[in-house]
C-alpha cells in the first residue's frame, strides 16, 4: 500500500531524516519506536506532504505522491492525526467532524458522521459540546473521528496515548484496533510502545534519523538488546 524509499527530509536547512524507508501493506498496523530526535513525527509529517523531502520517494498504491500537497493525499486515502492542534478547541464536536469531512459531498459528510458515531458513543452523546470542555481522551476520541470522515485506506497516528492516563490509553488503543478492522491500514509513532507494539503486525526503530531495526512486532518485544534500549527494559 505505501512505499517510503530512501527519504531525506527535515527543517530548512536542518536534516532530520537520513534515508528513512518503511512500508506497510494494507492490511497491516505498523509501530514505529524510538528516541526523541529520532525523526518519527518528522517521517509522519513528510509522508502526509507537510515536510518535503529532498530524496527518496513515497509510492502511495503504485502511485507516487513523493511531493504532493496535504490535501490531495487525504483526497487519495490517506489520514492524518497529528499529536498537537489536532482538533478545533472553539467548535463543537459536531462541527470539528464536519470540517473533517471537508472534502465529501454534505450527504455524504453526515453519513460518515453516523459512522464515527458508532465507533465513537461518547462522540454521539457531546455533539452539541464545546471541544475546550473535553477531556483528553474524549479530545483524541475526536481527532481520530474527524480523522475518519474521509474514509482513509491509510491512517497515520502521532503518538495517540500521549499524555493520557494508562486507562483512558487502553481504551483508545481499543478504538483503533476497532478502526483497523474497518479495513483500515495504520501506522502508529509511539514513544510508550510496549501496548501499540502488541496490536502491531511489524514494528521499526529509529535512531538518529535512520533505519535501526525492523521486525515483526513480537519479536521486536522479545528483543533484549531493543527492550533495554528502547522499551525501557
């Protein structure tokens, strides 16, 4: 489904990705790990066009989308959540869907919205709320339904549990193993790992913008050397 081959990218003219390739195929979760610095949110970013890469491609179903612009990737199937900004704090939660869902038809923007709606309940019940009334994990409930209102094939997810306590985390990572079996392809950048790497088929490191490692998921969390380093033990 995506090809990232060789990509070099970063912030003018600081470099922060050295040749970074991954793939994920569309039936697929992939976790990518690391340290800080290491370049994952900057992959994610680079792949959904807000970055530009100076070499490398991305191919996006055969197709290459190495330098096409944010919006004409989501229009392709891809989504984004961002760690940050991710929601509109002065909108309801109804309104926040609905500029999700920027690019559909309005018949179709309020179907989807239905669709959120069963995945997300709580979603259903705070439509008329608010969104700077939430709580944290209801605002990372919300930005991953507005994420879905274009029905991606591919969904990139900037570290969703952050800041979230280990409960409210759980659930959320419920809710995307939920969206992943709505055939939905996921690529996950996480710094506490251990939980996304458990629903994950394969799993990359990053360090210092490079490739480290890549494997199937369980065996990076019976790696020894990976578990001390990077899972903390």
């Amino acid at each position: 489904m995506l090809q990232v081959n060789n990509i070099f990218s970063g912030y003018g003219d600081m470099e922060v990705l050295h040749g970074v390739s991954v793939h994920i195929d569309k039936d697929e979760i992939v976790t990518i790990i690391g340290p800080n610095g290491a370049g994952k949110s900057t992959l994610l970013k680079t792949i959904m066009g807000y970055l530009r890469s100076t070499k490398g491609n991305i191919l996006f179903e055969g197709e290459d989308v190495t330098h096409l612009r944010p919006d004409k990737k989501v229009k392709r199937g891809i989504g984004y959540v961002p760690q940050l900004d991710n929601v509109f704090p002065s909108l309801t939660v109804q309104e926040n869907l609905e500029m999700g869902g920027y690019i559909e038809k309005i018949g179709k923007v309020n179907e989807r919205m239905q669709e959120i709606y069963k995945v997300f309940p709580i979603l259903k019940k705070k439509r008329k709320q608010r969104v700077r009334t939430m709580s944290g994990g209801e605002l990372q409930m919300l930005a991953l339904g507005r994420a879905l209102m274009t029905e991606p094939k591919l969904l990139l997810l900037d570290e969703p549990s952050a800041g979230l306590a280990p409960k409210v985390a759980e659930l959320v990572f419920e809710k995307i193993q939920e969206i992943h079996e709505r055939d939905t392809a996921i690529i996950i950048v996480e710094q506490d790992a251990f939980q996304s790497l458990e629903m994950s088929d394969r799993g990359y490191v990053l360090a210092m913008g490079q490739n480290e490692f890549e494997d199937k998921a369980d065996e990076i969390l019976s790696n020894k050397k990976i578990r001390e380093t990077y899972l903390g033990g």
